[in-house]
C-alpha cells in the first residue's frame, strides 16, 4: 500500500478466513498482529504458523472468523513509534487502519478492532491501545518490550540506529504510561480488555511483571499468563491458541 506520511510503499500480511470470498456480504472484525524487532511483515505467517491455528480455531468454533493484518514495521527503521524522520504510528492510524477498512469487508467500530503483538510489538500495541483506547476493544501483549533493557548483549547500543531505536521505546515507557495516566485516561483503559503473555525465562519477564503493577496500581482489570518459556517462537505460536479466542470473546462482547 502507498503511503504518503512515509514516503514509500508499505507492505502487509493478511489473512482472510476461509468464507470471505463465498459470504461476499460478510463483514469481518480485524486484528492487528504486530511483529518483534528485526521482523518482518511475514513472520507471523511463516514463524508463527498463523494460517493453520487461525484455521484450526474458526473450525472449532474457539475463535471467531476474523481478518488478522500483520504490518511491516521492521524494513528501512525498525520501530512503531514516531519520531521526526519515521512517522510510524501517524502511518498505522491515519493510513493503514482506514486503508483496510476500505480495501476489505471490515466491521469497522471499536468494538470489532483488536491489537496484539510480541516483544517490540508487545509494546506497541500497548501504547496503541492506550494512545487511541477508543479504536481497540481488546489488546493482547506476548513478551512485551515495555522499556529500554540495556543489559541486551546481542544490542550495540554503540550503534547510532540501534541507539536510536531503543530510546525511542524508553520514550514510550509502557510501565511509566500507565503509571501517570490521568484519571480521564485511566478510565478510558478500562474500555479495553488486556492480556499480558510472558514465559518464565523470558528477559522481559521483570518488565511484564512490573507493567502488571501499574495496571493493578491504576485498578485496571487484565488477564496475565505466565508460562514455562522463553523469547522464542515456541512460545509465541503457542500464545496464538489465547490470543485468538480472546480477542473473539471481546469481539462477542
């Protein structure tokens, strides 16, 4: 898709249940399916198996039949967030959400929109969730990135890019949002259903732990799971078999 605010073309994964070419009438409610840092557009379909789990579930009636876009946030400068020479998330909200919702058969109200993502996508869809809480009727984090981890060996934090990639995610401190949101914004949150997913051995199980707190702190309902795991795909085509129900049961709602 073009997209002016960025000055290129924009990829995107869908994937469209198996009756959206017969039920030509049919409206479908979307989830918007983040990818991790240094990912792709792809990896939720090629990693993350998300066609046959979505399948599997709509054909057993444990989720809803439903449009999952997986945007490309990883090419040219890998981050969600805005910033002077990337504007991102002005590029998910003014352009690609409308873009969808005229090129496909969207039910396109709050109440059949969902966000959800691993890792720096994690993170993301926490802070979509909470920057436009009336776009979103549920958001579903596996293995967030909330804040800024500086003990990360594989990261050089000496390199300007990755440097700035990093700050930005501190500039967007999913634990300190929450944890100064006003009253207004508070309540407005809690119009959201939230899931936190992290495994046991995950590097940002502190930082989940303590996004939890802020949400308790705020009296914020969420549902939390912590499973054996770790910051692998394993884990996260696992976390598909909650993710996909949940965000069903907030569409149902």
């Amino acid at each position: 898709m073009p997209s002016d605010i960025l000055n290129l073309e924009r990829e995107y994964a869908i994937y469209l249940p198996a009756t959206y070419d017969k039920n030509v009438d049919k409206e479908y409610p979307v989830l918007y399916l983040l990818h991790g840092g240094g990912g792709s557009h792809t990896d939720w379909a090629k990693a993350g198996q998300l066609q046959g789990i979505a399948n599997q579930l709509i054909a057993a009636e444990d989720a809803s039949e439903m449009i999952v876009v997986c945007p490309e946030a990883g090419k040219d400068f890998m981050n969600y967030f805005n910033n002077p020479d990337w504007r991102y998330q002005d590029y998910f909200f003014e352009e690609l959400i409308p873009y969808i919702d005229t090129t496909y058969r969207t039910k396109s109200d709050k109440q059949h929109r969902a966000i959800a993502g691993l890792s720096m996508g994690g993170g993301a869809s926490v802070v979509y969730a909470t920057a436009h809480p009336e776009l979103f009727a549920a958001a579903y984090s596996m293995s967030g990135y909330f804040y800024r981890h500086d003990n990360l060996f594989w990261i050089n934090f000496n390199d300007p890019v990755q440097k700035k990639i990093h700050q930005l995610v501190e500039d967007n401190n999913c634990v300190k949002l929450i944890l100064e949101g006003t009253p207004e914004q508070v309540e407005a949150w809690k119009s959201v259903r939230w899931f936190v997913d992290c495994g046991d051995d995950d590097f940002t199980y502190d930082a989940n732990v303590a996004f939890v707190a802020a949400l308790r702190q705020q009296q914020i309902p969420y549902q939390l799971r912590i499973r054996d795991g770790g910051h692998t795909w394993e884990y996260w085509t696992s976390a598909l078999y909650l993710a996909l129900p949940f965000v069903s049961r907030s569409f149902e709602k």
